[in-house]
C-alpha cells in the first residue's frame, strides 16, 4: 500500500470517515513496516510545516505577487486539503509523533482473540464458522461459545479492558454506534473495564439483566432466566428486565436476578483484597507432589478461607498441604522479583494473564526454609516484566511434613526502585472457584 493511500485513509480516520475495516488495516500496515511508519510520520511532519508557512504568508500584507501566484507545494501521501484545516493537522502532527516515538495502535468498538485455552471453542459469523486464533479480530454479530475445559481472553487496542470467557460459555457481539455492547447467552464472563466514555458505556445484556459498566472489575454469570452480578471494583449499574428494577453495585457487593431471590445488595466474603486458600489434612511426607498427587486434590480440600495475605496457616498442624491463589494486579510498569519460603516444601507460579494454564514455575523451595527469604537461591525468581492494569494469576503450594511451624510461608515481592516487601492486599483479588465449574 502507498504512502498516499496511507495519507488518505488517516485524514479520515482524522474526521471519522473511515470504517472499522480500514483502520484496522492501516493500523496493521503501520505496526508491520517501521521504516513506513518513520516515512509516514515524517510526511506528516512536513505537512504541519509548510501549513505553518502558509499560514504565515495569508497573514503578511505585503507579501511577494511571485509567492502569492504559486500554490503550496503538495506533499505525496496528503491531500491538499490539509493545508487548510489546522484541526486536523493539529492530530495529524500528535499521530506523527506518536508513530516516531511508540506504536501507535488505533481503537475500535470490538475486541481481539489474546489468548485461549483449548480447542473446543466456536466462532459464528453469519452462517460460517471462523477458526479461533491468536489476534483474531471479531465483528458485530459474532457469537463466541467455549467447550467444557476451554476459557479465552479478549482485548482493546488502545485501552486496558480485558474480557475472560469462562467455560461452557457463549457470548454475542452486538452492533452499536454508542459503545461495546454484549449479550451473555450462558455461561460467565470476567472483565477489568478501562475508563469508558459516559456516553457510550460498556452493555452487557442476559436474558433477565442489563448491567451498564464505566469501568470497573466485575464478573457475570447467567443462565436462562437467571443472572448474577459481582463487582470486585468500581461501580456497575444493574437492572432487572423483568421489573425494571436497577441496582447501583460497588465494590465488594453482588447482585442476582433469581425466582424466589430478593433483588437486592449483598456483601461478599470473598472479595478485592484476599486471597483463595485451600487446606488438605493428612497428606503425608514432605514433597509437594505428595500434596498434587493425592485424591484429595484439587478438588476436595478440607477447608477454604479468605485471608488478606499471601501466606499459610499460623501453627499448621503436620501431614498437610496449602493451596494459595490470586490475581495481582502491579501498581506500576516494571521488572518484579518474588520470594517463597516455606517450613519443608514450596512453589510458586505465575502466570502470563488471567488463566491459570499460563502459569510457570518461577521459584521453589524443596528443604526446610521457615521464614528465610535467602536461604536457598532458587527460593528467589529471575525479575520478571509487568504492566500495570493488567491481572495475572499467581499460584503458591506449601507441603508440611511435621507439626508445630509457625506462619512463615508465604510469598513476598519486590516492586521497581522498591525494598522487598508483604504483597500490599490492595493489588489482589481472589480466583474464583465458578471460572473451573465444568472443567474437572
């Protein structure tokens, strides 16, 4: 594609003039070929200036007759149009930089394929069905299902909003010219949601709920006539269809539209803040498989709590295993390091999103370490790259062979420029059980 078609299809992404389509192209032309990109901003930069010369020679009474007989040079790859409208080469000049500096990415209504887990997953479009990949850009009228052990992440370009479809699932994608709109038509859906526009919020729609979302942290869960709304952050806006009855939900409170089931606010036990731990009694010996490779786990543990820090019980008795997991969310960009310790065995993952097939060991501990962050230096994990906004799931097994330790094993980190610390309980949530219903 040429630098002028380039310039053409910008002046109206400029003034809104170019479809979605396009500007997906043009945005994939430019992140594919620096050396356009470079040639592009530059084109754009000589426009800005040969506008500023213009400008100058209009405003001088007595400019030269031979200056004023010829036109302003055109630039190949923009219009001539440009030189007359300083608005827009107001944002051409900010794109331009933008393009030298960064990658720019333009933003669109629909969301893209990140990341998915599984094969069993379903795209509708029209009457054909798409193969899910990698970057997949989906349409208005789409309509995504997952299989029973199959979840998949869904992205903005510009923007940090990030949707994860549970298992047994199915979303549609609804046309609209006033913001992202959704339709849950079973299963789950899990959100972090950027800021949006007041006037084109994000809409999810069940069979029985409307839920407007700004931005916040929520998950939604529905099925037929039923639907539930939880909000780890933030503010949602949920309305009863059958009642027209709306509920304002904030933070660490939830919703459900039931028969039988008050419409009304409720607080959550388990909400931003703590973290899932799981507890299995009489698993003997002391190695972390003995724990994975039990009956018991994953699935029966004998007990589960919500504690606001990433460690094991005070005073655990022997012969037993702890499960901790979480999502974090860092609070700024940057390399992190992590340390796990624990009284006879540990390890630590992390994953690179939200799904916990992602995750990998970074650090581990197979001799007694209680409360030593040191001791061993694979008790530590390489410094690992985060960007803030983002969720991602973290996952801590303890095994204790004998009883009596005291609480120290746990999991710390160490943030950018910073010492090493507690994981503050302000950027943690906990993993939700009902995302693997259906997958074991």
């Amino acid at each position: 594609m040429s630098a002028k078609t380039h310039g053409e299809k910008l002046l109206r992404y400029l003034d809104g003039s170019l479809p979605d389509k396009e500007t997906e192209e043009l945005n994939d032309s430019l992140l594919a070929d620096p050396d356009l990109k470079r040639e592009f901003s530059r084109l754009l930069l000589q426009q800005v200036h040969l506008f500023d010369i213009g400008q100058s020679q209009k405003a001088s009474p007595r400019r030269d007759r031979r200056r004023e007989s010829n036109s302003l040079p055109t630039i190949v790859g923009l219009p001539s149009s440009w030189h007359w409208q300083p608005y827009l080469l107001a944002a051409a000049a900010a794109v331009a930089i933008l393009l030298t500096l960064s990658t720019v990415e333009f933003s669109s209504t629909t969301p893209r394929v990140e990341a998915f887990v599984g094969s069993d997953i379903t795209l509708r479009r029209d009457t054909a069905v798409i193969p899910i990949k990698a970057s997949l850009a989906l349409k208005p009228g789409d309509i995504l299902t997952t299989g029973k052990t199959n979840r998949l992440i869904l992205t903005y370009r510009r923007e940090n909003t990030r949707l994860i479809i549970g298992s047994r699932s199915s979303i549609a994608i609804l046309p609209s010219n006033s913001g992202k709109q959704f339709k849950l038509l079973e299963g789950r859906v899990e959100a972090v949601v950027a800021h949006q526009p007041k006037a084109k919020p994000m809409l999810w729609l069940s069979a029985a709920t409307r839920a407007t979302i700004v931005g916040t942290e929520f998950s939604l869960t529905a099925s037929n006539n039923t639907a539930r709304l939880d909000v780890l952050e933030g503010l949602v806006d949920f309305e009863s269809l059958a009642t027209g009855q709306l509920l304002r939900v904030n933070s660490s409170r939830y919703a459900e539209v039931a028969p039988g089931v008050p419409f009304e606010l409720r607080d959550m036990s388990n909400g931003y803040g703590s973290v899932l731990r799981e507890t299995w009694l009489g698993i003997e010996n002391v190695h972390i498989r003995n724990l994975t490779q039990s009956s018991k786990f994953p699935g029966n543990p004998d007990f589960r709590d919500y504690p606001a820090t990433l460690s094991a019980l005070t005073n655990w008795p022997g012969s037993s295993g702890v499960r901790l997991r979480a999502f974090l969310r860092v609070p700024t960009t940057g390399r992190y390091r992590f340390w796990i310790t624990g009284a006879d065995a540990a390890e630590l993952r992390l994953g690179s999103n939200e799904l916990p097939e992602s995750a990998e060991l970074i650090a581990s501990l197979n001799q007694n370490a209680s409360g030593e962050w040191e001791r061993f230096p694979w008790q530590k994990s390489a410094a690992i790259q985060f960007v803030a906004g983002r969720k991602y799931y973290l996952e801590a097994l303890f095994k204790q062979g004998l009883p009596g330790a005291e609480e120290r094993a746990g999991v710390v980190w160490q943030p950018p420029g910073a010492a090493r610390e507690q994981i503050p309980s302000r950027f943690f949530s906990p993993f939700d059980l009902s995302i693997e219903k259906g997958s074991r």
